[in-house]
C-alpha cells in the first residue's frame, strides 16, 4: 500500500501512538523545550505529535495521522523513558507512570 494511503485502522494506531506520548510526556511534568531538548526533535513536530496530528495536510487541508519515521519512535522512546514496544503495540493500552 502507498504510503499516503492508510486505512481506518492506521488512523487509530496513529491517535494511540500519540496518545501514548501525552501520556508520557505528562506523567513526566516536562515542558515542550525539556523534550526538545531530550529527543532532539523539533518544538512544532512535538507539538502536532502532543496534538493527534502528522506533519502533513490532505488537499482539504486537515493534518494527516501521525506518520513518525523509526529514528523519531526511537527518540522519543528515549526521551520519554519508555520501551519503544509500548510506544508501537496497539495492542497495549495508554498507561500511567506513576512516580
């Protein structure tokens, strides 16, 4: 399948991926720059991530699903102290860290 073609359930994999990362990112107390600073990813990627949303737009305009290369799973597995399994599995629910 293209890579701009994605069905229904990539679309779900994606908003749960991203809400893994919220998750995360919150459990944690970090600030948008702290996790810049972690993962060396941009601040306007992190925060369409933060948001459910790609980095890219359909022809209607609306953001695409999160798309995330490995390098940047990789990343923000690490910066957020998790296994990058957890981040990719579908099959495993948002959890909470707990401090």
């Amino acid at each position: 399948m293209p890579a701009h073609v994605h069905s229904a359930d990539f679309a779900e994999r994606a908003d749960l991926f991203c809400a893994k990362v919220r998750q995360a990112y919150d459990d944690l107390g970090l600030t948008q720059l702290e996790l810049v600073e972690r993962t060396s990813l941009s601040q306007g990627f992190l925060k369409l991530l933060l948001n459910k949303r790609g980095s890219h737009r359909d022809k209607n305009g609306d953001y695409k699903p999160a798309n995330p290369a490995l390098y940047v799973i990789t990343k923000l597995a690490a910066g957020l102290e998790l296994d990058i399994g957890y981040l990719v599995d579908a099959a495993r629910p948002v959890e909470r860290k707990t401090r």
